[in-house]
C-alpha cells in the first residue's frame, strides 16, 4: 500500500459518521492529500514528506475532530480559512521533512509560509464580519501558528544553528510546564504586544528561509526574534505568577504565546 492510498484511508476515517462537520474534515484532508500529489508531481516530493504530511494530516485533523464534533455541527467560515491554512502548514511540514535545498524547493516553501501567514489575518477578519469566532476556532488558530513556527525554525535551524530551535519550541514548553504548575493555565489577558511579537516570529523565520539575506544579517533578525519571544513569554510567566498568587484557586486557563 502506498502513502497515498494510507493517506486516502485516514481521509475516509477522519469523516466517517460525524455529519456535516465530518464530512468537511474529510474533505479537508482529501484536498491536503491533492496538495501533497501536487507537490510530488512539481518538486518530486518523496517518502519522508508524503509520510510527515500524511502523519500531520492524521493528527490534526483527528485532534480537531474530537475537539469539535461535540460542540458544533460545521466549521464555518472563520474556521474554514483555518483550514485551508492548516493545509499549508502542512506542504510547508512535509517539504521541510523531505529535505529542502536552494531552488524550486525552497521558492515554494517560501511561498506556501507566506499564504499562510497572510491568511492568519483573514481568518479573524472574517470571524468577525461573520460573527464566528469560538474557542475552539481561536485554539484552531493558535494551534496552526504555532506548528507553522515550529517547522520553519527547524528548517532554519539547519542552516543558522539549533538555536533557532527555541522559538519553535518555546511554547510547546510552556505547554508542557503548565502540566506541573496550574498557574500557568491561567487566563491572560488581552495583549496587542503579545500578538506583534508572535506574528513577528513566522514572518522573519519566512524571510530567513527564503535565503534574501546575508548569513549574519539573518542570524541578527532571527536573534532579535528569539530574544523578542522570550520577553513575551517571561512578561506573561510574571503576570501569571503574580495573578496566581493572588487568586491561588485558579484552574483554568488560556495558554500563552
């Protein structure tokens, strides 16, 4: 059996009796599976990124689907651009696993980030034209952003150090620490600071992938962001800190980043 035909199954799997909401995710990964065939027949995608993205594909849109099918019955419009960014995400993921070298490859990766993070704005514009904005869209979002981030600083991280590393991992870190101290699920609030930074972090890990700049000019910007990032999340450790010591009962929360 091939990937594409295990990629066929988790599509037919992913949509199998959860309505209409089941049925848009299995759509969703039929159209990811006809990205990664574009892929194989624009830039030869081999096994390790048909295999990355099919096991991308399985894990988020399953994620998604236990998230979801309790709570609401179709994605909606916000969450269906999510969606069609996830898609990217995902070509993005299964190029950098297969291997990227300067060329074609690498244009296309660039250009697939860059949809993506364009779309990152439309999709909350659009939950707000249409009034469709939810917790699970907004964690949808986050989750998106953040995998993206994840991807591109391992793919420049092969070119400028693991170092580069910390800026996709950072979150992931925070997340797991919020395991073993409950005060960092504690809500934040709002910060246009915050979201600057973030946003920050695809849009320079994109230019350093896109090979524009100079070894050492790329290693001064992505720096900057890394140091950016690591202020925003120690700012936000602090106010949790302080806010959970001055309301030690909170268990809930929002998570950071």
């Amino acid at each position: 059996m091939d990937a594409s035909t295990i990629g066929g199954a988790v599509a037919t799997r992913i949509g199998r009796g959860a309505g209409l909401f089941g049925t848009e995710l299995a759509a969703g990964a039929a159209a990811q599976l006809a990205l990664l065939a574009s892929l194989t027949a624009g830039v030869d995608l081999g096994p390790r990124g048909w295999l990355a993205g099919i096991a991308y594909t399985a894990g988020l849109w399953t994620a998604l689907a236990v998230a979801g099918r309790r709570s609401i019955r179709a994605l909606g419009p916000a969450n269906r651009v999510t969606l069609g960014r996830a898609m990217l995400v995902g070509c993005v993921t299964a190029l950098v696993a297969d291997g990227v070298s300067a060329g074609t490859r690498t244009a296309v990766l660039v250009a697939l980030a860059t949809c993506a993070l364009i779309l990152d704005a439309v999709d909350g514009h659009v939950a707000r034209r249409t009034a469709s904005a939810s917790p699970l869209g907004a964690r949808f979002d986050m989750e998106v952003d953040a995998f993206l981030i994840l991807v591109l600083s391992v793919f420049v991280a092969m070119s400028l150090g693991a170092w580069v590393l910390a800026i996709g991992a950072m979150r992931y870190v925070f997340v797991a620490a919020a395991w073993f101290l409950p005060w960092l699920r504690a809500p934040l609030p709002p910060s246009f600071a915050r979201k600057t930074v973030a946003a920050l972090q695809g849009t320079i890990l994109t230019i350093a992938s896109a090979g524009i700049v100079a070894r050492l000019g790329a290693i001064a910007v992505v720096l900057v962001a890394l140091v950016l990032l690591t202020w925003s999340f120690g700012r936000d450790i602090a106010w949790l800190r302080r806010s959970g010591r001055a309301n030690p009962g909170t268990e809930r929360a929002e998570l950071a980043g």
